[in-house]
C-alpha cells in the first residue's frame, strides 16, 4: 500500500472524520480540512489522540488543506458542494480527488437520492474542477462504523467509479485503510449516479432494521 498525504474537506463531519480516522490509522499522514482552522484542529486532535500518532494528523482550513495534500477527499453535504468545488478548483489541478459526496433529501419517508438530471456530484465536482484527476468512492460507508473500533470493516466493499485510471487506483489503493481490501472497480465516472442516491436505500434498511448496512460484492477472486 502506497502511503500518500491526504487532505479530508469536510473532515469535521462525521463521515470525513471517520475516513481520516481510518487513513491515518493505516499509516497515511491526513490534513482535516474546515471553513474552521480551529475546528479542523480540534477533530485532528482527537484522532491523533486515538491513533496515539501526534505527528500524523493536523487541520487547517480547506484552501490549506487541498493545497498542503497530493489527494484531496471530499466528505461535504451536498448543499453548497458547487461552491465549495470552485473555491478549490485551482489547487485541485493534477491531485487525485476523490468525491464520497452523497445528494440526499429528507422528507417523512426518510431519505431519497436527489434528481440531477443524468448527472452526479462526482460529474459535477469534474465539471467544476476540469484539471483534477477525479474519482467517486466510499459513498455507502457508515460514519458510525468507520469511527467504531473495528479494525477493519471487512464485511464491506468500497464501490470506485471514474473515468481516469490513476484516481481509481488510488481510491482502489485507499480502501484498503477501511476494509482490508483493494476497493472494487465499478465501472466509469457515471456510475456515480446510481451509487451516490443508493446511499438512501442503506439508511432505510439501517432504520427499518437498526443495523450499520454496508454492501459485500460476492464472487470476486480478490484476495487483497
């Protein structure tokens, strides 16, 4: 496993804190990004002090982040990710970025993927970001077990799609950190949009069942 530096924007929440958590647990060196410095400090603290690895994690705001890192990880809500994405445009040119960018409402019925006309967020952040080397990844992950102290989550798989080669190895290579294997390819970026809104049909199962759905590709040959 290649070891990279890795910038986690919106690594105050809790799925980038728990992605960070398990990147720096596997030995990456992770830069929390926030609109907040201090806050972004705070939760490297925290995870450090889990990790008992001081030297491993930091915050900064995202703008230090993207720049300080060679992959850049997206873990925002989707409201206001547009914006985000173009305030960063500049210093994701050349970097791997990966989008674990879920767009999902709410309403009485639970959550439902949002309609983006035959695109995704993924699409969306490339289209923004035309100069990053883009993948979209860890999208059905639980923040709740990627914080819980499992040391991998091995009943899981993490679905990779993208269109460039280099940021799907990467992701691949990267999900190695949260369940012990190489990440399965899932296909071109415009998978993403049929991963990203199944998101909702696992929190409808995590509530009907009060479980922490993950999802398992069965009949691979992959060791790991």
């Amino acid at each position: 496993m290649t070891l990279y530096k890795i910038a986690v924007i919106g690594g105050t929440g809790p799925q980038g804190k728990g992605l960070a958590y398990r990147f720096a647990k596997a030995g990456h060196t992770v830069v929390i990004g926030s609109r907040s410095a201090a806050r972004a400090q705070e939760t490297a603290d925290g995870i450090a002090d889990r990790i008992d690895e001081a030297g491993r994690v930091s915050g900064a705001d995202n703008d230090a982040a993207a720049e300080a890192a060679d992959v850049v990880l997206l873990a925002v809500p989707y409201r206001g990710h547009a914006d985000l994405v173009a305030s960063l445009a500049d210093r994701l040119t050349s970097k791997v970025l990966i989008s674990c960018v879920n767009p999902l409402g709410f309403d009485e019925w639970g959550a439902y993927g949002l309609d983006l006309a035959d695109s995704s967020a993924a699409e969306e952040a490339l289209r923004i970001a035309p100069g990053a080397r883009l993948a979209g990844a860890f999208h059905h992950v639980s923040a709740v077990s990627l914080w819980g102290r499992s040391e991998v989550l091995d009943h899981e798989d993490v679905l990779v799609c993208g269109d460039d080669e280099q940021a799907k190895d990467v992701a691949c290579d990267l999900a190695r950190a949260v369940t012990g294997r190489p990440g399965v390819d899932a296909g071109a970026l415009r998978q993403a949009r049929h991963l990203e809104p199944l998101t909702a049909t696992l929190i409808s199962v995590n509530k009907r069942y009060k479980v922490r759905s993950g999802l398992r590709i069965t009949g691979l040959a992959q060791t790991g």
